[in-house]
C-alpha cells in the first residue's frame, strides 16, 4: 500500500490481484486466510495515535 492509496483501494487491488491468479493464489479459504494476514500487517502499519 502507498502512503495516497486507502485501505479500500488496496483491499481492491488485492481481490482484483487474488482473481487473477485464480486456482495459482489456492482455494477460496486459503484466499480468505492470505488476506486476513494481509489485513493485519495494512492496519500494523498504519500510524497510531494514542488518546491521553
């Protein structure tokens, strides 16, 4: 993801990317898992702000 692309538009990337490579990217749960894992690395990288 880049610094101008929000997390919808790479969560679009990534389902038009996982529709490309169809059976190579592995069964649909396998998909699920993938982008769960690539979820929670998008959301640790992004900047936290703690409330005080």
């Amino acid at each position: 993801q880049t610094s101008t692309e929000t997390s919808t538009e790479f969560m679009q990337c990534f389902l038009r990317l996982a529709g490309f490579l169809g059976a190579a990217a592995g069964t649909e749960e396998e998909q699920a898992k993938n982008f769960q894992w690539g979820l929670l690395l998008l959301l640790h990288a992004l900047p936290r702000h703690p409330r005080y």
